[in-house]
C-alpha cells in the first residue's frame, strides 16, 4: 500500500488553517520554503520521512494524525477524535449519539453487503 500524498497534503492544509496559520508561517516553523509547503499540501510534490516529522512538530501534531487514513491500524486515532467531539456533550446528549451510531452502523453492515 502506498501512501496517498493527496490525503496527506489535505490533512496538513486542514491542521494549519485550524490554526489559522498562513503557508509562509507554518513553512518557516517547519524550516521549509513555503512553495515547498504549498506543493506538498496540494500532492505536487512526495515529502520526506524529516519533513513530515519536522511539519508535526510544527503542528504539534502526530505523524498518526497526519497520515491516519494511510494506515491500516488507526483506532487510536479514531477513539481520540471521538473523545474530543462527545466531551463537551450532556449524558442525554451522549445517549442520543450513542443510539445514532448503533442506528448508523446497522444500517451500513446490512447495506454493504
């Protein structure tokens, strides 16, 4: 499996404009040129292995977070995105979502059969 650096490049655009940083500014917390970001986030270019490392740590993200939907082990990431929405929710909120999901997930098993 190879990795998409079309997810890879969308992800790190999507932790930066949460931040609401520019290009030129995360470019230069990572020691990067800024076309060298802007290439990387639109999947002109491949990055390397220090770049990316060197982006996380700009992002103060994990390398999981930013390639999460490359690997095949990324539950951790999941439980961790899910903890995060549901912690501000009420019990009866909570339960309403739980009920949602169990709907959603039977619904999806028994029509991707």
């Amino acid at each position: 499996m190879g990795l998409d650096y079309v997810v890879i490049g969308k992800r790190i655009r999507e932790l930066r404009k949460e931040k609401k940083w520019t290009q030129e500014y995360l470019a230069e917390k990572a020691g990067i040129e800024p076309s060298n970001l802007s290439h990387i986030e639109r999947a002109a270019t491949k990055l390397s292995l220090p770049t990316l490392v060197n982006i996380a740590n700009a992002l103060d993200a994990t390398l999981d977070e930013i390639v999460y939907d490359n690997l095949a082990k990324n539950t951790h990431v999941s439980v961790k995105l899910i903890d995060e929405l549901l912690a501000d929710c009420s019990p009866q909120e909570l339960k309403a979502i739980g009920e949602m999901i169990a709907t959603t997930k039977h619904v999806l098993r028994s029509t991707c059969k």
